[in-house]
C-alpha cells in the first residue's frame, strides 16, 4: 500500500483543498498518472502516482481541506 500525502509546498503554505480526483476508488492506476488535483491560495497543482496499481481507498472528499503530511488516499501497488 502506497499513501498519497500532501507534501511539504514551501512559501509558508500549511494547507490545501482537495478540487478533483482523477480517478475513482478501484480504477487502475499508472505510475505517473496524476490522481488528484489540490488548490492553494497561490496555485493549482496535481500529485502522481508513485507506483502501478489501484486506487484502494480516497480519504479526503472533493472541497476538504487538508494539512501538509495528510494522507489523502491510498494506492494498492500492482504490476
């Protein structure tokens, strides 16, 4: 199992809003492929898979906010 965290975004930024997911809980996902979109203040931005699989579980809702090191949902790594 692989977490999708917020990571560490510099400029004094705490926080962001999740605004899309790419993907549904158990599609398939490739390594690279961006699964969830995130809005700051300052910009938009997508986080990546990191692995070949599924989304297994997506923890944070569409319009939540959420703090840096949150995870926000969870990759089931597969080849």
């Amino acid at each position: 199992m692989r977490n999708i965290v917020l990571p560490e975004l510099g400029e004094g930024i705490k926080e962001a809003m999740v605004a899309f997911w790419h993907f549904k809980e158990g599609d398939r996902v490739q390594e690279g492929d961006d699964v969830v979109e995130l809005v700051t203040d300052k910009a938009s931005f997508n986080i990546s898979a990191d692995c070949n699989g599924f989304l297994k579980s997506i923890l944070v809702a569409e319009g939540q906010q959420v703090k840096i090191g949150e995870v926000l949902g969870v990759i089931e790594a597969r080849g």
